[in-house]
C-alpha cells in the first residue's frame, strides 16, 4: 500500500504529487492537501488508500511545500501553486474532488475561490477553522504542560495528545517522525495566515457540493466552529464525527471514509 502511494511526480509549480497515477479515461479524481505546516503527508497514505477502494477512481496526496532549503514560499504562494498544480492536472478532462485537512483545508477553499475556472466536482474540508481564533479548551490545556514540563515553548511532540480523543503511540510514530519544525515561521514569513479563512468580501457562489467535517472533540478549532462556518456559507453540508479530535483519518477512518465516498457519490 505505501510503497504505490510513495511513487511521487514533479510538477511543473514545483509541488509534488503523491500516489500519481494514470489519469488516461479517468473522469475524475480525488485531490488531498495534507495539513501543516510540517506534516508529513504520511499519515494520510492509509486513508487515501482505502478511499480509493471506495469510491474506484484515482486517490493522490499534494503535498505542500514545508521544506525549502532556500527561499521559503509564504502563504499566499503557496495558495498560487496549489491552484496552479490543480489546473495542470485539469487538463488531462478529469474533474477534481479536492479534499483539505486542517490548513490543507483552508488551503483548499482559498484555491477554490480564486480558481472558478478548474473543473472541482466535490469539495471536503476536514478539521476547518473558521477564523483563527484560540479555543479555551486548548489554551488551558497548553498552559498545564507549561506548568508540568516549567517550559514556556512546549514542542509538537509534547502538544500532540491534545489533538486526539484517544491517543495512541501509533499517532505519535506517524506524525513525528518527518515533522519538521522550522516550516512554521518559515511557511507565514511576510504574508501570515488572515484572521478569518474568508476575506472581507463577499464568497463567490461556488459550482460545487461543499462538505465540512469536524471530530466532536476537537479542542484545535474555534468553539462553535460550525455555527460560524455555516453562516458564511448556508448551503455547504456539516458532518460531525464523536470521540473524535482533530485527525478523524487516523481515530475514527471508517466513518470519515463513509461521510467522503457519501459525499462524491452523491455528486
């Protein structure tokens, strides 16, 4: 399984696409925007994987440039070069179901609202914050690390059972291994992420079905994350998954997998 997701192509923006396969006949694809900044797209080899099994059409990961040995590319960037490795694989005729975890997610509603022209047929945001707003739940928790540990800077490592309802060394294993740390500053350097994933004006009328999922334990987004999503945008579908945190693909796969193959198929 890992080693035909691992098989990687170039593209011409200079963004790796992951798991690349023949897109020849195919009518559609599946897209996915790790989160970050810093992940590996690894935890995702599984979940994708399986989705293919599902929903039988090509499953790729985009992987989103954390590493750059030279000049980092700042965020907006990074938004242009999503956008434009979507459009070049739009050329092969195949509709795009795009998918976005976490800042993948923002990513992905940014590119589709700046790239109308691209053939999207499904959109799912997974873990989506509606603004950047702390949630009180998380703040309190990073604070009694501080508190144990007597550090002020706690590391990934240290924060990550705070992300899951149940935590399992697996996650940890997955995550870490090819986390990488200076992609942060690195990544918002001269153009930081806006304080809501909308701009002031007004959403377009997006051509496509609009999906949000969050774990219903998720302390990593805003409180009544939800509420703000859907007045913003009325007509999107909300699926909330239980005893689930911010990584549904890893604590809770199955039922992220029926709520997206559900999503495309009803397309």
């Amino acid at each position: 399984m890992n080693s035909a997701l691992r098989h990687r192509m170039k593209l011409s923006t200079g963004l790796y696409l992951n798991g690349v396969q023949n897109l020849h006949n195919c009518s559609q694809t599946s897209v996915i925007l790790p989160g970050g900044p810093g992940l590996s797209p690894e935890y995702l080899y599984e979940f994708s994987h399986d989705l293919q099994l599902q929903i039988e059409h090509p499953v790729m990961i985009l992987e989103l440039p954390w590493e750059m040995p030279a000049v980092p590319w700042n965020y907006l960037e990074i938004v242009n070069r999503v956008s434009s490795s979507l459009k070049e694989l739009s050329i092969t005729n195949t509709d795009i179901n795009l998918i976005g975890h976490s800042l993948g997610a923002i990513i992905a509603l940014d590119v589709v609202t700046s790239s109308l022209k691209t053939n999207f047929r499904t959109i799912s945001l997974i873990s989506t914050p509606a603004n950047l707003e702390s949630n009180p739940h998380w703040d309190e928790s990073v604070k009694k690390l501080r508190i144990q540990s007597k550090k002020q800077e706690i590391d990934f490592e240290s924060l990550l059972p705070l992300y899951f309802f149940e935590y399992s060394e697996r996650w940890r294993q997955l995550l870490v291994r090819n986390y990488t740390p200076s992609a942060v500053p690195r990544c918002f350097d001269g153009f930081p992420l806006p304080n809501s994933i909308f701009s002031s004006k007004p959403l377009p009328e997006l051509p496509t079905k609009l999906l949000f999922v969050e774990g219903e334990n998720d302390i990593r987004i805003p409180t009544m994350n939800f509420d703000k999503l859907s007045r913003l945008l009325p007509n999107a579908e909300y699926k909330r998954i239980d005893r689930c945190g911010h990584f549904p693909m890893l604590e809770q796969k199955e039922k992220l997998l029926a709520i997206c193959a559900q999503h495309i198929y009803q397309a």
